[in-house]
C-alpha cells in the first residue's frame, strides 16, 4: 500500500484517471483475498471427500480462517464502496456469530481425535463439523443468503456497482482525455502505474502497451476489431487498464454490465481469470471450458484459479476472439 500512498501524493492535476488507477489496483488486492477464501472452502471439500486423516483443530481452524479472511474482504470493500460498509459489516458480524455458533453446537460432541482408518466414519464428531462448515461455505441446500458464498456475491457486486456508477472517476475524467483513447481500437488504454503519474501527450495504439493478458485478449482479433459483436453487440467504448502482467477490462455502456480481471505473471498459484457480467450475457458462449460459473440476483460470476499459464493465456484469446470479433 505504501505505492498507492505515494501516487495520492505524486499525482498529476487529473485526478480523475489517478483515482480509477488507485482503485483498479485496490480491486485486485481485493481480489486476492477473494481468492484466498474460495482456496479455504476447496481445501475443506477436498479434505472431506478425499481420504484424509484431520482431527477438530484441523476444522475450527479452517472456520477461524474464513472468518478472518472474510474480514479482509469486507474491509477491502468498505474502502471500494464505502457507502456499503455499514450494511457489509453487519453482514459480517452475522457470519462470525454463526462461526461461533457453528464451532459451539459440535463442541458437545465427544472428540474421537485423529481417524485411524482411511477410510473413517463420516458420523465422527470431525466429519460432522466440517460437513456443518461446507453447508456454511457454499451449501446448495443451506438456506437462501445464509452462506459465506452469498456474502461474496452481495459483496462483489457492491464493489463493482460503485466502480462503474456514473459518478465514477472514469466516467468522469475518460470522455474528457482523447490522449488514452487507443488510436487502432475503441478502446480507452490506461496504464496503471505511468498514467496515474502523468497521462500521455499522445494517443496510443495497443502495440504500444508492454502488457502480457492485453495481448492475449487482443491476438485473435483482427484489425477492425474493438467493438463487441455477435452476442455482445454493445455501443460504447471500453476501458483497459493495464500493466505487464495486470488487466482489467469493462465497459462504459450502463446498460452492459461487464467486468474482466486477471493476472496472468506465469505464476500458476497467483494467476487468474475473474469475470462479472449481468444476466443478458451468455457466459456458456463467451467463456471457453475450466470456468466456474456462480449466478446470482446481481448477475453471472465466472473464475478460473490454479491453471497454468498457457491456460490462461488461450482462455483470454478465446475470450477476446468472442468479444471483439
């Protein structure tokens, strides 16, 4: 964070783009502690289905883990969409309480301790907890709004509603700065670290950007590309922000909700695709297979996580190709 306090000092009369940058890179942070918490709720349904040997510790630990990395999550958001924070963290105080409550109920249980056998009896007072803490998680029979999962989705949403609200900095400042609008595509091209110091005299072409996932997205997408068709036949330019390894892409257009981020460093446990879209967008014909798909009251939310670099690189073409054309 100590970077992002030295753009808020060092940036240029444009304060507009330098605020979209500072909160571009703030929705990535946000989105690592995202990602940190689906790997809790994988690590709990692998040691579950598979054959594992875990005692109660291993479970109230996993619990304890998810409430604190929810914590981070819902503090990343009351800084994104601080107009949220108040509703975010009575969610949050409602979820520790269940925690607790969860943690409590199974507590009375006697502890057999660590299984002896591989293959252990799923009534053990360990296997019940931590089926209890899966329904928490994400369980499809769990009452409506009652898991984390829910939370996460109300959550995403409020963000990425008060990134792309009409008052927004890009709404504000990009329509008025013709030197990021790209000269070869219908595209505004922000880089995150150079242009939140200094915007460019100049407008740029996509070819002039040092950036890995903006190439990918790009490759398959011909000269007169830049304009969504097919299915996603919108009007209204795009927003790309990028840096090498960093890209966040969504639209301008309030009546298209559509929002894609995604490191993509070579670094398999770090790199991801994390796509939002409203519930006119078909994401069975935009996204290629390996995504997971969540729907919800706010709209579609698509993630791929844990894939090697070549993975990531084809999905952003394939991606790119249905999009653009």
């Amino acid at each position: 964070m100590q970077l992002l306090e030295k753009l808020k000092k060092l940036g240029h009369k444009n304060t507009g783009i330098r605020d979209f940058c500072i909160q571009t890179i703030r929705f990535k942070k946000f989105l690592e502690n995202a990602r940190s918490l689906l790997d809790l709720f994988e690590d709990g349904r692998e040691k579950f289905t598979g054959e594992y040997i875990f005692d109660r510790h291993y479970v109230v630990s996993l619990i304890d883990s998810v409430v604190e990395q929810l914590g981070m999550m819902v503090y990343d958001a009351s800084v994104l969409a601080p107009d949220r924070g108040e509703e975010l963290y009575a969610a949050y105080d409602r979820h520790k309480l269940a925690a607790a409550n969860l943690i409590e109920s199974n507590g009375s249980r006697p502890n057999a301790g660590p299984s002896e056998s591989l293959a252990a009896d799923r009534d053990d007072p360990e296997y019940q907890l931590l089926s209890d803490a899966l329904m928490w998680f994400n369980g499809k029979n769990a009452a409506a709004h009652t898991t984390v999962m829910e939370l996460m989705k109300k959550i995403f949403f409020f963000v990425i509603q008060s990134l792309e609200s009409p008052g927004s900095p890009e709404r504000q400042a990009l329509s008025e700065k013709s030197t990021v609008l790209a000269a070869d595509k219908d595209f505004y091209l922000i880089d995150l670290w150079k242009d939140a110091l200094a915007l460019p005299e100049t407008q740029r072409s996509v070819s002039d950007f040092n950036s890995v996932p903006l190439r990918h997205l790009l490759m398959d997408v011909d000269e007169t590309g830049g304009k969504a068709k097919g299915h996603f036949q919108k009007s209204g330019a795009w927003v790309a922000a990028a840096s090498e390894y960093q890209l966040s892409l969504n639209t301008l257009n309030p009546d298209f909700q559509f929002r894609l981020e995604t490191l993509a460093s070579g670094y398999e446990p770090s790199d991801f695709i994390f796509i939002f879209a409203d519930s006119s967008t078909n994401l069975d014909t935009l996204l290629p297979k390996g995504f997971h798909v969540e729907n919800s009251d706010y709209g579609r939310f698509a993630w791929n996580l844990d894939v090697s670099a070549k993975t990531i690189e084809d999905s952003l073409m394939i991606i790119g190709r249905n999009l653009f054309g």
